[in-house]
C-alpha cells in the first residue's frame, strides 16, 4: 500500500487516472479547469497535477482532485479501481472499518518532510501557489484539502480535521471552524484557560488521510490510528519543532503555529459545500505560522467545492459510516446507505433495508436521523425496500411516488443540529437549528403480500444476464 500523496499520484497515473497541466494561473483558472473536468467526466474525473504555475517556481505544484470519483477512493484505501455499484463500494468501505482496530502512531526522528524547514522570520506562505477559486471568494485560500492537528489539553487525544484556512499574509491564516466539530472544541478549551492553542496543518498528504479527517469519526478517537489500521502499519510522524505536535514525517506541506485568544481578523465568504458562499465575512481566529516545512518540489492539495457534481468522497465515506452506526444500533438487514452528493453529502440521505418486522422502517429512520454521522445538517432521511438502489435517485423518486401516502408517511424532527454554513440558518451568531423529513417509502409491513408486483426481471436475474453480456456494455 501506497505511504504518501506521491506514491498515490503514481499509482493514479498508471491507471490513467491523472492528467498533467501546465501554466494555468492560480487565480481562478486552476479551479475553473477543475470544474470543467468534473462537468464533462463526471465518475471519470481524474486528478489534476498543476505545473510551471505563473509567478512560481517549476516544481511548486497543485494537485486538485485526489478524492473526485469512486476510482480515487479505491486507491486511497487499495480497493481494486472496478466496482459493481456505489452501493458495492460502500459495502466494501462499511465491511472495512467495522472491524478496525487502531494501530498507534510510530514516533521517527526525521522524514522526508524535513528536507526543507524554515522557521521565524524565514517564514513565507506566499511561497507556494495558493489559489484563488473565484472572484467572489474573501481571498485565497490555502486549507481546502487539509489535515489540521489538535491535541486535547485534558486527555491528550489528537484530532485530525479539514477546516477551510484563508490566506492572510505571508506569516498567518484564518482558521475556521463550525460550531460543534471537534478541532472547535479543542481550541475553545485552550481558550478559555487563557492559553494559545497549538495547531499543526498538511497541507499535501496520503488521500487515506483525508478520508478519516474530513468526515465524523466519533469524538475522543483517533485518526491516525484508524489510517494505521487500513494500512496495516502505523502512521510515521516526527514530533513538530514548534508545537509538539505529530505530523506525517512523509507529508509534503505542513504550518506549524498558534491560534491566541482575541487574535481574530476578517474570513471569508467561501464557497462552501452546500453549493453556496456559506456566510459574509466575519471575524475568526487567526493562526500564526511559526514554521513551514516542505519536501523539494512541494505539492499543495486542493478541493474546489463544486456544486451538483456527480460525486463526493464524503458521500461515500458518510453512508459507510452510517450504515455502521446503523447496525451498531442493533439494527438489521441494511442493505444500502447513500447521502447524495449533489445535497451536499448531508441534506438527502437514504437507507435500503429489508423489512423484517413492524415499526423497522420508521426505526431506521429515526435512528438514521439522529446517529453521530446523520444528525449533522441533515434535511430528509428516505427509507426504501431492499428492491430499491438507494444511490439510484429514480429508482428512489419511484418508491417515494408509489409506496409513500405522505399524511402517514412523513414525519418531521424540529430543532435538530445545523451549522451556520446552512443557507436555510438565517441567524448564523445564534440559532444553528434545522429540522428533518423521515420519509417511509417502503411497503407497508402488513401488506408486503399483497402489493402489486413491480414490473421488469428480478434484479438477481438482471445481474446474471450483465455478467454473462457484460462486454456489451
């Protein structure tokens, strides 16, 4: 298995899976091309490799990209590229980290990240091609595909998290972070003793690595030991010159520095997630960068928040983790989970199960809607009949069509958790409530056996004569 962003870029390459660029601007060109590569390939999109950007120095890279489609995820977890269905590769991402256990961290004295360390005065981040993804945008921004490193000042648990981080100077970024995530938490507890708090930030690392930082592991767990697990070796990191804390010893990028408390400067908008700029600009600490090191030729990530694309790496990883939660519930025959993408990976979620006794569907759904992956920002929970694909959106329209009677089916959750990235959360310094529709479009339990019988060949069938004609397609 592949140890960092480098082996992963060459492993994407051989598979054709990457496509190289040269001398677009990083002021909105990167993400222009980025877009467009995601409108016209759709699950295909590759990753992108920007070189020879104007105004820096060839070998100071971009990688735009690295988690954009089903194939990026095989390969960040060495899953084969081919897959069934999306629901097949969730199945193998949710049979992968249920049985994990975590693998602890190996403490080295140096890496290839220490090939270049500069600290002070020496300290510029204008050095590498930061972009600017569109004119709209509060500045550029540096933290779109990172891995932030938090220590917990009570129980020395480290958290990893991607929080988007604007570019303020040579020596400082923004750091913001919504209410509730856990690197808020951590920072909250330095401030209110009084004290800085320490921060560390890859900014070009293992895409293994954002997989577990940009999604809901469970508070008090570990990312790097989980990224440890699915290797089947422990994470090498070095101890940081300035803040002590682990970093990746075979990163690309990594900031070291502190955030102070009162120290707050204007951030954003940004376009977020949810397909819109998430707020005006407003005040939110800032980090002082007190050291930067690099391996030759650094490779900057970066994620352009697309909206409608036809795939989110957090789409994938945000259904394995709630079917997990599901079954950890107690609950059975789950056959599918799906949070749609083009909802932003959160707002539209749906879950396949086959019914077994009465009241099971509107137990998934009001388990679904309130689990640690489900309850953040949610809008509609749907549950289907196993006969339904849930990441097939009109085999899911059909069900709801022909199965749901809405003044029986639908109930409604009031003042669940949001963010104030919610378009729909008006007053973004107070109230980060939203409220929830729990869908039933299963049959109803008492007349499974009497309802028509759907038209076209069984699905089981369909699946044998695919896999005898599969060349045809």
């Amino acid at each position: 298995m592949h140890n960092d962003l480098r082996e992963w870029i060459e492993k994407a390459e051989r598979i054709g899976k990457l496509v190289r660029i040269s001398g677009a601007h990083w002021e909105k060109e990167m993400a222009a091309l980025a877009e467009l590569f995601c409108n016209k390939k759709r699950l295909e999109t590759p990753a992108l490799l920007f070189d020879e950007i104007p105004g820096y120095k060839k070998g100071h890279r971009v990688l735009f990209h690295e988690l954009i489609a089903p194939w990026a995820i095989a390969l960040a977890m060495d899953f084969s590229p081919e897959y069934e269905s999306l629901i097949d590769l969730v199945r193998t991402v949710h049979r992968k980290i249920e049985g994990l256990s975590p693998v602890p961290v190996k403490i080295v004295d140096s890496g290839p990240l220490m090939e270049n360390i500069h600290q002070g005065k020496d300290v510029n981040l204008l050095e590498f091609p930061v972009p600017l993804f569109s004119e709209f945008d509060g500045g550029r921004y540096i933290g779109t595909s990172d891995c932030v490193i938090m220590k917990d000042p009570d129980g020395g648990w480290v958290n990893l998290g991607t929080y988007r981080m604007q570019l303020h100077d040579e020596q400082s970024a923004g750091l913001y972070i919504s209410p509730g995530k856990h690197g808020r938490l951590i920072r909250q507890k330095y401030f209110e003793r009084g004290l800085p708090c320490p921060v560390a930030v890859c900014l070009g690392h293992d895409p293994l690595i954002s997989l577990f930082a940009g999604n809901e592991v469970p508070y008090g767990i570990g990312e790097y030991e989980l990224v440890g697990a699915v290797r089947g070796k422990p994470v090498e990191v070095i101890e940081g010159p300035e803040t002590g804390l682990p970093i990746p010893a075979y990163a690309d990028i990594v900031i070291e520095g502190f955030c102070f408390p009162g120290d707050n400067r204007a951030e954003g908008p940004f376009p977020e997630w949810t397909g819109y700029f998430g707020s005006s600009s407003r005040a939110e600490p800032v980090m002082r960068v007190k050291a930067v090191m690099h391996r030759n030729d650094p490779i900057l990530t970066a994620r352009h928040e697309i909206r409608n694309k036809s795939f989110d790496f957090r789409s994938l990883m945000r259904s394995a983790l709630l079917w997990k939660e599901l079954e950890t519930a107690g609950i059975p025959e789950i056959k599918g989970v799906w949070r749609y993408e083009q909802a932003g990976t959160r707002y539209f979620n749906v879950i396949s199960i086959k019914q077994r006794y009465y009241g099971h569907a509107r137990q998934v759904l009001h388990v679904a809607a309130q689990t640690a992956a489900g309850a953040y920002a949610g809008r509609w929970v749907v549950v289907v009949d196993d006969d339904i694909d849930p990441a097939n959106i009109d085999e899911v329209l059909w069900a709801m069509g022909t199965r749901c009677q809405p003044a029986m089916d639908i109930e409604f959750i009031n003042r669940s958790r949001s963010t104030p990235l919610d378009p729909l959360c008006f007053d973004k310094e107070k109230n980060y409530y939203t409220s929830l529709a729990l869908v039933d479009a299963c049959i109803p339990f008492e007349e499974k056996e009497n309802f028509p019988r759907a038209t076209g060949a069984t699905p089981e069938y369909i699946q044998d004569v695919y896999k005898k004609w599969r060349a045809l397609f």
